[in-house]
C-alpha cells in the first residue's frame, strides 16, 4: 500500500507536472479545453484507458461541451499517493491536440 503524502510533499511533486493542482477537495486536479466535444470525449476516452491499465481511476468530468476536468486522489485510503503521480505522469505524457 502506498504512503499517504503530506501537503508539502505533493506542492513539490506538483512542481514537475505544470497545470495540475492540489483542490480545495483534497484532489490533484487539471482542467483541459478542446476545440470541440468529440476531441474531449476521445481525451476522456483515452484517460479512460490508461486508467484501467494501471487500475486507478480518476474522476472525469465532461462540461461546458469542450471542457474536461480530471480529479484524483487515492480513495482506498484518502489521499494523494505514488500511484496518483504515476498516473498523471502518464497523462502528461499522452499526445495533446486542442
């Protein structure tokens, strides 16, 4: 099981993982906007994938038609863990067209 991390300990991981935050809910959080709601539905898709690849899940959220909001933390003991960043270093890492 993983380790809890502490606020500090996520701000200085955030540093390497430009537009995600900590929210106010206790989730690392980004926002993405497309140019339309097909290439933000095939981006949730495509989160959706990776997500059941390495078996943690995020929460998805499709709004505003273009917008997609990603939040995660690790629920099975109620904080942000490796696996998080493990997970958003492979978002980052997916090809991005607006």
């Amino acid at each position: 099981m993983s380790d809890i991390f502490d606020t500090a300990k996520v701000e200085a991981n955030l540093k390497a993982h430009p537009g995600w935050t900590l929210a106010d809910s206790g989730q690392l959080q980004r926002e993405y906007t497309f140019e339309n709601f097909l290439r933000a539905l095939l981006f949730a898709n495509a989160v959706g994938h990776l997500a059941e690849a390495v078996n943690h899940h995020p929460d998805i959220l499709i709004y505003d038609y273009k917008n997609v909001r990603l939040s995660m933390m690790s629920h099975d003991v109620g904080g942000i863990t490796t696996r998080d960043f493990r997970l958003i270093s492979l978002i980052d890492d997916m090809p991005q067209r607006s």
